[in-house]
C-alpha cells in the first residue's frame, strides 16, 4: 500500500470540494457534531500544518494543530495548508521519520500519513455534504481506509466515540458500497445531507 499516493489521492479530493466553498457557507453545520464549516476547515488547516510540522521532527504545538489564528480566512488557509503538508510528506525518507501528532504521541512516519489520509478522505467528504455538493469517493480510497481500520482494535475508545477522532459506528449493510462502509465505520450517516439543496457541478467558486 503506498500510503503516500493514497494521502495525495485524498488530499486532492479535498482541496478540489474546499475549492468550492462561499464565504456564505462557513456558518452551515457539518456532519461532525459541534462544528459549522469555518471551524472544520480551521481544523483542516491546522492539522495539515500539524503534520507537515510533524515530518521535519518538530515537537507538537498546540496552536499549530488547533488552528489558532486561522479563523478570518478558513479556505485561504486551508489552501495554504495544503501545499505545506504535500511538499512535507514528499521525502523519500518521510516515512522513516517519527511523527509526533498531538494528542496521540510518536508514531512511525507511514502510520501518521495513513491517520492524515483517512481524515482528509473523510472530511473531504464532510465539506461536499456541508455544501450540498455531490460527494465522489473513490472506491479505492474506501477500500484502503477500511482495510487499514481492520487493524483497530474493536470499540476502542481511543477512536470512536465522545473525545475520539470518530463518532461511533453507523451501521450500513455489508453489501453497501464501499464509500458507505467506510462513512460507517468512521461513524459518519452516508445520507446526511445537512437541508443544503445540490450544488451544480459549475457552482461554489466564486467568494460572497
């Protein structure tokens, strides 16, 4: 699995739906109880200048991964963000350096990208519904995280559940598609569309 190509993958996707974003949709709510659209893409960027802090070996700083200061300007930072975290996991030997993610601790290299990877891939998915955008998951990507989820230990609470990185799983059939599993398991509805009527495919670039 090469873990690097699957986080570019889910990063592209991501910047792509960000891309699309209105002033006007920052204060809509997200699938991710508790945050309007400013707060999770605050948290997007903060976590990918987190990461990219990360890969050069730098202790972890709060306000870096919080996203403190980015609130005014939520999509120009998360734009931002995002070529920092791509040109910091680029390295060749990026995955055989130690991560230190906060609130989690040390972590080999391949293992940190693979947690930026299905968080991105998920949220990317979460901003396309915030918007009412049509959310496009390729099933590859899904097939990764779910694999990667495989290797979790069942019910913990380090990952699902009040405080975690997840929501508690949504049950969804076994023969769903693999986007649905995958929202399901990382305890997303795949039906939440949040009241906000589609977006065309044309809409969303320009800034209210």
């Amino acid at each position: 699995m090469d873990i690097q190509a699957l986080d570019r993958r889910a990063l592209d996707a991501a910047d792509a739906v960000v891309g699309r974003v209105r002033d006007a949709d920052l204060d809509r709510p997200t699938p991710c109880a508790g945050w309007d659209l400013r707060a999770l893409l605050v948290h997007m960027a903060g976590n990918n200048n987190g990461f990219a802090v990360a890969a050069a070996g730098a202790p972890a700083d709060p306000d870096v991964w919080q996203g403190v200061g980015l609130e005014a300007d939520p999509t120009g930072a998360y734009a931002a963000s995002a070529r920092r975290v791509r040109a910091a996991f680029e390295p060749d030997d990026v995955l055989d350096r130690t991560f230190t993610v906060h609130g989690f601790g040390d972590f080999p290299g391949a293992t940190a990208i693979g947690m930026h990877f299905i968080d991105y891939l998920a949220h990317g998915w979460d901003v396309a519904v915030t918007i009412g955008a049509e959310p496009v998951l390729d099933p590859e990507l899904c097939l990764a995280v779910l694999r990667i989820g495989s290797r979790w230990p069942p019910g913990s609470a380090a990952i699902w559940g009040p405080g975690a990185p997840f929501g508690h799983p949504v049950p969804v059939a076994d023969d769903a598609p693999p986007a649905h599993r995958m929202l399901g398991f990382l305890g997303r509805s795949p039906v939440w569309k949040g009241g906000v009527p589609m977006r065309g495919a044309g809409e969303g670039s320009e800034q209210n």
